[in-house]
C-alpha cells in the first residue's frame, strides 16, 4: 500500500500526455488492494479516462469500486448504454446510483429501449430502495414536464406512446404497469383523477365506436391503459364517485366487440379490465358481467396459429391471463376472458365449471350436431359433403381427360366442358378450405376455453358435463390424429383433467409417454413434460414410476432446447426435494452431471445450484444419496479414463475442478453442521468415504492422468475432520499403494496427523465402510452398462418440428393412440 501511495504520488507529478502514465494508472485499476482501485478511479477521471472506468464498472468485483465508477463517468451518449445496465448490478448500492445518475434526464430524450429499463426498475427491483429512487427519478421527471399542469396524467401519457407499451417485450410490460400505477397512486389528487377520466380518457376512448374502423389512432393505446390504470386505483381505494362516471356496460361492451372485430387485443385486454371496475358487489351487475364475457369468448376470432412463432416455448405460456403480460393473440385473449369470469364467480365456485360447460357445448354444436334441435347445419357432414363432391369431380375431369385424349384431332365441346369442370373443381377446393379453415378455428376455441376451465377450476370440482366435453373434444382429435394446435391443445386439456384425479391420470398416462418418446423438440413436448412433471408431484402412485416415465423425461436433459432443458432440470430437483421418487439415485446422477455442463442454460445452471444448496442439509437419507451419486460418478469417469479418454469430463463439463470441490463443499462436515435437520456422529464423515472409495480405486489405476486427477481431490479433502479410527485406515490404504505410486509426502504427512494408537486388522467399522464401498462399485457397473449400452451422448436423435408443415408422428404414436377409441 505504501508502494502505490508513493507511485499515486509520482503520478500526480507526471506529464499528463505521457503514455506511460496511462498505462499504470490502467494497472492500478486492476491492483488487488481495494483502496488503491477507489483511488485510480478518480485519478482515471481526472484524465478522462472514461473507457477504463467503464471496464472498471462492468467488472470489478468490489461494489465500493463500482459504485465510485458509477459517480464518475458523466451521463453522454456513449456511457448510456453502460449505465443502464447497472440497474443490474447485483449490488443494490450501484443500483441506486444508477438511479441517482438519470435524476432530472428526460426519460423520452434517450432511447425507447433504455427508457422502458427505467420505468420497470420503479416495480422490478427486489430491493425497496432502488424501487424508491427509481420512483423518485420518474416523479423529477414529471414534475419538469408539466411544471403549470394541474395533474401530470398528460405526462403519463406521453410517456407511454414514447415507449410504446403495447408492443414492447412483454417481460416488461407488467412492471410497466405497476410502475405507472404505483406514479398515479401516489403523485395525482383522486378529485383531479375522476375529472381527467369523465372529461377527457372516457370520452376519448369511446370515440372509437364514431370514427372509421380504418382511421389510424395510436393515441388510443396509452389512453385506454391509463384510464384502467386510474379505474383500478380508485376502486382499490373504494372511491364510489367512480361508478357515476364509468361508461355503461353496454357501451363498454360495443367497445371490446369493435376491438375484437379489429383484433387489437392489447386495447380489448385492458377495456374488458376497465369492465370489471362495474363490479362493486351487486349480483346483478356480476352477472350482466358474466354474460358480457361469455358472449365475448363465443366471438373471438381464432386462428390456428395464435403468434408469428407458432412453435415458441415460453414460461409465459402458463400464466396468460393472470397479468404477466397483456394479450398478444385470440389465444391470449381468450384464456384472460375465462380468469376473470372464473374471478366474478369465486363465491360460487360450482357455478364456473357449468358456465363454462354450456359457453363450450353451444360452440360445438355446429362441430358433432350433438342437439338435436340445432338448425345449423352439421360442419363435418358439410366437409364430407364436399370432399365427395370433389372426389367426383376430380373423377369427371379424368373421364373427359380421357376423351379428350381419344378424340385428339377432333375440336368440339370437350375441351370447354374441361375447363368448366377445372373451374368448378378450384371453386369447391376453395370453398372447402375455408370450410375446414372454420372447422378448425371453432375446435380450437373450444378446446381453449375448455384448457382455461381446467387450470382454473379447484380440486375436485369436476362436473359431469365436463366428461362429455372431454370425449367429444380431445379425445375425438387425438383419435382422429388432427395435429397441429389442436392436438397441443387435446394433449393439454387431458393433462389438466389428469391432474384431478389418479384413476383418470392412469387411464391417459400412455398418451403422455407416447409423446416422449417422439423426442420433439416443439412447445406440444414442453407442455407434456410440464405436466408429466406435475402427475409425479400430486399423485403418490407415481412416486415408484409404475410407467416407466423417469428415464423418457431425463432424457430431455439433453434436448438442445435450452427452455425444455432447464424445464426438465427445475422440475426434477423439485421431486427430488419434495421426495416424489422412490430411487432418487439416478435421477440425482444426471442432474450432478447437467449442473455442471458446459452445454447446460444458465436457467438451469442456477436452478440446480439452488437445488444442491438445500438438498443434502434436509436429511441425512439426502446426504448418503447426494455422496454415493458423486462417487458414482468419479468410477465412472476413472473407467472410461482408462479405455483412454472420459466422455463425460469431455461432454459434461468444461472445469471438473469445480464440480468436486462444489459437491467437497456441500458433503464437508462443517458445512453439514449448520444444518438443524440432523446430525452426525464421528463416524459419519463423508469426506472419508470419499478419501477411502479415493485410495480403493488408486489401487486399480496406473494412468497418468487419473492417478493425477484422484491425487489433486485427495489433497482437497478435509483431513482434519477424521477421527483415530479413519485416519489409520487411510494411512493403511496408501502404504499398500505407494509401492506402485509415488505418493511419500501424502504418506508422510498423515503419519504426522496419526496419534499414537494402534488397531486390530479387522474391525466392524472397517467391515461397513469396506461394503459401502462395494455397494458404491456395484453402482459404477450399473451406470456405465448403461452409458456403453446407449447412443454417443452428442447424437441424441432430437427432432425440431418444421413450422411449414404439419409433423406427422411416429407410426409408434399412431399405433397406440388407435387403442383409446374406447375412452
């Protein structure tokens, strides 16, 4: 320290256009003294050294350095960038002055994508400080905006048409909106509110329905959301002046069918929110309520592919309708509906379930002509129908083809009558696809209202009209092998019923593992898995895998979809966990395995280290698992180390130094100590198991490497923690290898540890630690038969279904879905 207070000094004296001077204020930076680092900094920005500085923000690892990074670069255009993305340091001190640094900035001069960082931080960040200035920036802003405006909704506003909330990712969009709601709540006078709504938002909003549907009107966007931002605030806070300036229901409800014809349904989301602030707890207007969105849900337009990325896989995808996001597609749209009609009827939760039955069998009436009293015409006679027409039309065309043909030389009406058959044919062609276009949407708005019937309903609420929906829609499709959205949709709809009840979730069970072993890579196989994960959750049958389910789903481990992967790895260390499996072992092998890969997502990746920090501190059974798995793994690897290379060092992970000193860390008595679970005794040392299965195996192998891989984790084992008894084991193991291998300082060095007692040759506590370690060598065999026995890990036949075409499954699939007619 007293060094580079001396060069600071030297420094300080120096020719500021020396290029030498540079280059060691840049090495101060990096210094490992702490002090020194805080001191180049301000020394860098007294030369303008801004792009060191921004090294020095981005990568110290002290928070005091980059916080004092932070304070000196000055806000320009070339350090935005930077700043912003320390609303993401994990240090809440560098984020705060992050926040301090935009204070007085006009949020709508910088760019849109840095603006929307800002505005989620008020609601995002996990610490209230950061979310406080963070607030506080927005409130500065507002204030300079509008300085002479009696309320700054206009500022507000503005702010969102910059942003342009409703086409903005939509990881954002909910914290977005709590932001602005959190602005309205706290800065804007409720009489200030009612006014700005009854004079201004309402009245706006409701000129829609006046104007040609063709007009552009972007203004609507933040207007509709502002003013259902301020309905909510005002209802939470039962303000009842409310209910006198709300549009009618009536009106609302021409409102949201226009946004449904135009299918804006970011503005049909939050109109249909601004509805339910009619709902003050009157029956009566629940009610009107209810029958409002049941109408909506009959007449939203579907469409077989609800995005532009039909087969993305998203976590989102469970939570639509349950403000994640706002709605981007019918799909969306459709699965909000169904929450909050499932919301107006929670006193009455019997009612949900047979509402929703009657919404889904009056839609399906034109699909099976199942009442008899329908008057519309039966939509797959129709297609029959036509398809026959078709078919004999096509068989007109040959037969006067082949006339034609006959009569070569000859001109007469021939040739006519083919192209008005060719005519004829391309019109029914037409006609029939949209036909089957219309088919195809009413099922898939049906099944979707009957997927969201089933997420929201409770436990054994189940219905008998639920049943009949049941055999009519999905199982219909999968027997009539109708791919595509449809069957994602079939396969969901028996997954949800499967999970209220074991019975029913035995009877479909073979339909899930069929999907499995297809091995798709597609948003259908990440549904299945999501819920054959949960069937092992909820239902204690499957704790012995009676189907055989375990190893299709850890196979998905290799999939080369980083969602699927990292769905499958939370979701078996939630089992794990939970104790929802009978042999834990292997599936603890291959999650060890995956942590550490250097292939793995860091979804995953940070799932699992979550997972290993808890697991082994619940009980000692976790413990013994978590310690035979490891050394299940190590004799593998010694293996395949000496047939002369290890596949799974290779594969798996990119630094085996930090997978044993990970698992030495969570399996050393110290660590195990602070657990309140349990407790062991001095015989209990798993740091000695693993020293003994060490030197057991030292014994078998004379390669270079593996005798340098065992020597480098003995040396990092916790020696100290031994007791008289395992250490004069230890010390007996490595004299009867030392011969082969030179290993004299170990040796040497734990004969110092040894007190001065002796030992009998055979002892029971030697008998039980000589047989775990057999039982542990009967597992290596076990799993490395299996890794010999299947395919090179790189070449898992994983398939990426094609988004032109429709996937035709495996003739495997075919065959046993053929036997569930009789469901």
């Amino acid at each position: 320290v007293i060094i580079k207070k001396v060069l600071e000094t030297k420094i300080l004296e120096a020719v500021p256009g020396d290029l030498a001077l540079k280059r060691t204020i840049r090495q101060l930076l990096k210094d490992k003294t702490l002090e020194v680092r805080k001191k180049a900094i301000s020394i860098a920005k007294s030369y303008s050294m801004e792009k060191d500085i921004k090294k020095s923000m981005n990568s110290d690892p002290s928070k005091e350095v980059r916080k004092k990074a932070v304070c000196s670069l000055n806000l320009t255009t070339t350090n935005l960038n930077s700043l912003v993305n320390r609303f993401f340091d994990v240090d809440q001190d560098v984020r705060v002055e992050a926040c301090r640094k935009f204070t007085g900035v006009k949020l709508i001069d910088i760019p849109k994508e840095k603006t929307i960082i800002i505005l989620s931080q008020c609601s995002k960040d996990r610490s209230p400080n950061v979310r406080n200035n963070a607030f506080e920036l927005i409130k500065v802003y507002l204030d300079l905006y509008s300085p002479h405006s009696p309320n700054i909704i206009q500022g507000v506003l503005d702010l969102c048409s910059y942003v342009e909330v409703q086409s903005c990712e939509q990881k954002y969009q909910k914290h977005i909106y709590k932001s602005l709601k959190l602005v309205i709540k706290n800065l804007v006078l409720r009489q200030e509110l009612l006014s700005t709504l009854e004079k201004f938002l309402f009245p706006q909003i409701m000129s829609a329905l006046e104007e040609s549907q063709t007009q552009n009107r972007e203004y609507d966007f933040p207007a509709v959301l502002v003013a259902r931002i301020a309905c909510e605030v005002l209802k939470e806070e039962e303000n009842y002046e409310l209910e006198n300036i709300l549009p009618s229901l009536e009106s609302l409800e021409s409102l949201m069918l226009f946004y449904n014809q135009t299918e804006n349904w970011f503005l049909l989301h939050n109109t249909v929110l601004i509805s339910q602030c009619h709902d003050i707890g009157e029956e009566a207007i629940r009610e009107q309520l209810v029958e409002i969105l049941l109408e909506l849900c009959g007449k939203i337009s579907m469409s077989e592919s609800p995005s532009t990325e039909e087969n993305k896989i998203t976590k989102e995808y469970f939570n639509i309708g349950k403000e994640e996001g706002f709605a981007q597609n019918s799909q969306e749209t459709l699965a909000l509906l169904a929450y909050q009609i499932n919301s107006l009827l929670k006193q009455k939760p019997k009612e949900f379930p047979r509402v929703m039955s009657d919404l889904i069998n009056e839609l399906r009436e034109p699909l099976d002509g199942y009442f008899e009293d329908t008057e519309q015409e039966n939509l797959n006679r129709r297609k029959e129908a036509l398809r026959s027409e078709i078919t004999s039309l096509v068989h007109r065309r040959q037969a006067e083809q082949d006339e034609l043909q006959r009569l070569k030389g000859i001109i007469g009406e021939v040739p006519d009558r083919l192209a008005q058959l060719n005519q004829t044919i391309e019109e029914k062609i037409q006609e029939y696809q949209e036909l089957d276009k219309a088919h195809k949407n009413l099922k898939i708005q049906c099944l979707t209202l009957t997927v969201e019937m089933l997420r929201n309903m409770n436990q054994g609420e189940s219905i008998p009209e639920i049943n009949e929906i049941i055999e009519k829609l999905p199982i219909q499709a999968i027997i009539g092998k109708e791919w595509g959205l449809i069957y994602e949709l079939s396969v969901e709809c028996l997954g949800l019923l499967s999970l209220q009840n074991q019975e029913i979730c035995e009877a479909y069970i073979p339909i899930f593992k069929s999907v499995l072993e297809t091995k798709l890579e597609s948003k259908l196989q990440f549904v299945n898995l999501k819920l054959v994960l949960d069937f092992f959750m909820v239902h204690k049958s499957m704790k012995s895998d009676p189907f055989e389910l375990l190893e299709d789903v850890m196979s998905y481990l290799e999939s080369p979809n980083a969602e699927i992967k990292s769905l499958v790895g939370e979701g078996l260390g939630k089992l794990l966990l939970m104790e929802r499996l009978e042999n834990p072992k292997p599936v603890l092998v291959k999650l060890m395995l995956h942590s550490f890969s250097r292939n793995s997502p860091p979804a995953l990746k940070q799932a699992s280290r979550i997972f290993f920090n808890y697991y082994n501190t619940l009980s000692k059974s976790n413990s013994d698992e978590l310690c035979s798995a490891f050394l299940t793994i190590l004799g593998v690897i010694f293996y395949e180390e000496k047939k002369g290379g290890s596949q799974i060092i290779e594969y798996f992970s990119s630094d085996f130094a930090k997978f044993y000193q990970f698992i030495f860390v969570h399996l050393s008595p110290s660590f195990l100590k602070g657990s309140n679970k349990f407790t062991l005794d001095e015989t209990e040392n798993y740091h000695f198991k693993i020293l003994y299965f060490l030197c057991r195996e030292l014994a078998k192998y004379t390669q270079k490497g593996t005798v340098k891989l065992i020597w480098r984790m003995m040396n990092e084992l916790d020696h100290q923690s031994f007791n008289v008894t395992q250490r004069f084991i230890i010390q007996e193991l490595l004299k009867q290898v030392q011969s082969k291998i030179e290993l004299k300082t170990f040796v040497v060095w734990f004969q110092k540890l040894l007190l001065k007692t002796e030992l009998d040759e055979e002892t029971e506590y030697q008998n039980s630690v000589e047989q775990e370690y057999q039982t542990s060598v009967e597992f290596v065999h076990i799993f490395k038969n299996k890794l010999e026995q299947s395919k090179s890990l790189q070449d898992i036949p994983f398939k990426r279904e094609s988004s032109d075409t429709e996937s035709e499954p495996s003739k495997q699939i075919k065959s046993e879905l053929t036997n569930y007619e009789q469901l």
